[in-house]
C-alpha cells in the first residue's frame, strides 16, 4: 500500500507534529509512505529517513495553480492507493486535484470550528467525536496518537504544590482565566506556562498586574515537556474549544494528575471528576489539593488502562484498517 500524506502548513504545530509521527509509524508499519509538503516546511525535520518526500515549490496559497499542477505530476509519478489529506485547506486543495488526475482521497478533521469542505468528502476520519458531530454525514473517529517513551514513568514531586500548562499562547487556550484562577486561589500554588504565541505580551502583563510573577512563569518553547509533567502534581488545560489535544494524551503517559474543559475528546474519554465543568476553577483547584493522593492514584490507574489505544502504533494500525476499506470500496466499484 502507498499512502500520499499532504498538510497545507509549513509550520511545526500540534497537527504537523502528528502528520510527521503517523508518516514516520506508517512507514514502519510496511506502508510505503510518500509526503508532499512546502519547501523548507519546519515540520519536515521530524519525518524519518523512511518517508520519501516531495517539496511543492509553488506558493502555500490554495489559488496558487502552480500547486495543482505540482501535486498532479506528483500523484502521476507515484500512483498512491491513498491521498490522505489533514486539515480543511489541505482537503480543499486535494479534492480540486481529484479534478485534474484519478485519485482515492481521505480527509482528517481536526477541530470541530471550520471545514465545510468536509461535508462534500465520502472518506472522513475525525479526532473526536465532538469534531465528528461537526460533520453533515457519518465520519470515522480515530483519536490522535502519540509516540510514548516507556523509559519515562510519573513521580510525585514533593514541595509546594505545582501546576503545568502546555499550549499556544493564545485567547482560545483561556491562560489568561487560568492565571487568574491561580491567583484568586487560596492554596499555595506554582503554575507554569509552555509555550509561545501572540498573547505572550498580554499575559505578561496580567502577571504583572496581579503580582504572581514568583508564583506564574511563562517558559516559551520547551523540548522537555513530558518530564515536566512527570515533576508536577497537575496538568491542566483550560481550552474553550480543542479539535484533540496532545498535550492530554501526554497527560496520560506522564503526568501525575490531570483536568481539563469539556473539550475535544476530554469528555468522551475522562471520568467526571477529571472535568472541570460548572465550577469555577480555582474551586476545583481546592478541591483536587484537598483529595489529592486519592484522585492522583485513581488517575494513575485510569491512565494505564487507557494510554495504549493513544501510541502512535496502534493509531497508525487503525489509519491502515481504514485505507485498506476505502481501497477495498473503490474497487468494488469499479
């Protein structure tokens, strides 16, 4: 089987990091793997030596006819059984060069805010179930994965207690009411923030203007980010909306408790008290301290039983089971 992978990016995000390790698994899987992809996209450093790729030297804008062009000539050269497709421009992009060369096209979803495109495609995987509502007809749900290291496992810290974020800095994550949260509380708390993005000036200044400067930290970027989950008493996302967040399935590898929103795919895999819902959070915050070697081992144990289904492996085996049925479709069409 050869599958061709296309995202619409050249930036290194949540979705370009899983399109690099589903390609990489994929590949050592016995999947002939083939990614079309910008020139000097940051994301291609992740792709391993496996992973034949194509570098589209037209423009990142989908009117460019240079990348129609570019992308059929790259689908005549390598006859893939699969287009595999991540993301509403990307899918957009591929279904116009449907028009221009034969070819068998499915599509991932991966938040539930934007993509009529979807509703227009026959072979839709999505990451959620959430995100999957969002679509006019059936869609096939396979949850991200990620690629786990088994040599890094969860310790409590001791210390005061303290608190991990991880995302773009930006209004939809909500760090803003989380740093408000932390500083309205009345445990004795730390919180850092991993990450960068356009709100880093503004949530300086609210630092600032709260005096929690010795109690918040803003880290930007950081490679390390699963053993500083590993050295925290929580993670914690306090999104307004997610397609399907990686930082939890991290959270389920490695850290030592974990809350979220009802968000993404939080409320169709995490137990109620894992929610955080109507309460505010600073309460639930109080309430996760007050009861904390409780939640933290029943967590722990939650985690184990479910963390399998989440590495990349397993994912990458039910992307193939996919494929092989799309294939299997349209031959018998045909």
């Amino acid at each position: 089987m050869k599958v061709l992978m296309f995202i619409a990016s050249s930036l290194d995000g949540g979705a370009e990091k899983v399109v690099a390790d589903l390609s990489n698994t994929l590949a050592l899987q016995n999947v002939d793997v083939v990614v079309a992809a910008f020139k000097d996209s940051v994301w291609l450093k992740r792709l391993s030596d496996r992973v034949k790729v194509h570098e589209l030297t037209s423009s990142e804008e989908w009117y460019d006819p240079r990348l129609y062009l570019q992308l059929r000539r790259i689908v005549a050269d390598e006859q893939p059984d699969i287009v595999h497709s991540n993301g509403a421009k990307a899918s957009k992009i591929i279904l116009r060069v449907s028009r221009l060369i034969a070819l068998t096209q499915v599509a991932t979803k991966h938040n539930s805010r934007k993509g009529k495109i979807f509703n227009r495609l026959a072979n839709v995987t999505a990451v959620s179930g959430m995100v999957a509502d969002s679509i006019s007809h059936p869609a096939t749900v396979i949850y991200n994965g990620v690629q786990r290291d088994p040599a890094l496992q969860p310790a409590i810290p001791d210390g005061e207690f303290s608190i991990l974020a991880v995302g773009r800095l930006d209004p939809i994550k909500r760090f803003d009411w989380l740093i408000r949260e932390v500083a309205d509380s009345e445990i004795d708390c730390s919180l850092d923030i991993v990450g960068e993005g356009p709100q880093r000036a503004e949530l300086e200044a609210l630092i600032d203007e709260l005096g929690v400067e010795s109690r918040v930290r803003l880290l930007g970027q950081q490679s390390d980010v699963a053993q500083r989950m590993m050295q925290k008493h929580l993670v914690v996302i306090a999104s307004r909306s997610e397609g399907f967040s990686l930082v939890m399935v991290e959270a389920l590898f490695y850290a030592n408790l974990f809350i979220s929103t009802e968000v993404g795919a939080a409320p169709e895999l995490l137990p109620d008290e894992l929610l955080i819902k109507d309460v505010q959070l600073s309460d639930k915050l109080a309430q996760v301290v007050a009861e904390y070697p409780a939640l933290s081992g029943q967590y722990r144990s939650f985690a184990e039983d479910q963390a399998r289904r989440f590495e990349m492996p397993t994912v990458a085996a039910e992307y193939v089971e996919y494929y092989r049925s799309r294939i299997t479709g349209q031959e018998s069409r045909h």
